[in-house]
C-alpha cells in the first residue's frame, strides 16, 4: 500500500464488500437504513465507547420494591381445625375468613414457625388490639392483603407479591 491510498473501512476490510454477499440493490437499502437508524449501526469500538464507567452510578445497587411470598391459603376454620395439623412447617399463611381471636391462637399453635399472616383489608380492621400485641410478641409480620382468583381446589398456595416497604415496616415492630 502506498501514501496516496486510503485504507479501507474497517469493517470492508474484514468482511470484503456486502455486494460480494448481497446485491448492489440491498447493499443500498442496508446503508439507507443505517442512516435512518443510527443507534444500530454502530462500530464495536463505538459501543464500547458508550459503556458507562464502573464508578457511574448506572452500576449501583438498586432495593427492589417488591417481594414476592408463598403462602398458604386457609379458606375457613374447619380446615384451619383438621387438616392444619399435619402442616407444622408452615410460615407464611392468608386466612380469606374473618378470624376470630380464638382462630388465631389455634393457627399459632398449630404452626409454631409462623412468620407471616396476611389477611384481606376489609377484616385486617376488625383483628383487635391483644391480637395484634400478641403476633407483635411472637414476632408474626401481620399485614393485609388479597388473592385474586385463586382457587384452592387447584393448590392450596399461593404466590404473593407484597410492598418491601409495607413488609419492612410491619418488621421493624420487633426491634
């Protein structure tokens, strides 16, 4: 190669011209589009370029929202009565019945290892005061919420998604 010739275009030089793999016509069509969309016509070196640096803040760790729980549906209080029994590693339960003291006190000796009851808001209100102080006491997270469209027929759990800044606050009640 001499003074006076350009070097070829990088990627000529590697691939040859597109006309050797692709008509004249569609080589034409490619570089128009490439002009109309230059986000994706971009060069290795031009995307590396664009990468943000470690110590920007693109990289930080962001606390998710959300979590997410298994729980187990109880439906009534005969289930909760007989069929609990045998269910002792249970920690994460939604009663979808209006719970009476006496509910609560056979569901916390039926399920030693209870972390968490969540019931629907409209009977979140109606749990007394005692109630609260003792899940407080046992350190059981009790939090309102509901299932949509489950059906326990099909499984008795459920997958809950729960706000991580209403599950943290009702947490923070043990310390």
């Amino acid at each position: 190669m001499n003074d006076t010739e350009r070097p070829k275009d990088e990627t000529e030089r590697i691939m040859g011209s597109f006309t050797n793999f692709i008509g004249a016509e569609q080589e034409k069509e490619l570089k128009q589009w490439n002009r109309e969309h230059p986000q994706y016509a971009k060069t290795p070196e031009e995307l590396i370029n664009e990468c943000p640096e470690e110590d920007d803040d693109t990289f930080n760790y962001v606390e998710p929202t959300k979590i997410q729980v298994k729980v187990r549906i109880i439906s009534d209080r005969d289930y909760l009565k007989s069929e609990l029994e045998a269910k002792r590693s249970i920690k994460c339960v939604h009663l979808a019945f209006r719970s009476a003291n006496k509910d609560f006190m056979t569901l916390f000796k039926k399920c030693p290892n209870l972390k968490l009851v969540q019931i629907p808001k409209s009977y979140y209100v109606s749990v007394s005061q005692t109630m609260r102080e003792l899940m407080i006491e046992k350190k059981v997270i009790f939090i309102e919420g509901d299932v949509w469209g489950h059906r326990r027929d099909i499984s008795p759990w459920a997958v809950v998604t729960i706000e991580k800044s209403i599950y943290d606050e009702a947490e923070a009640k043990f310390k």
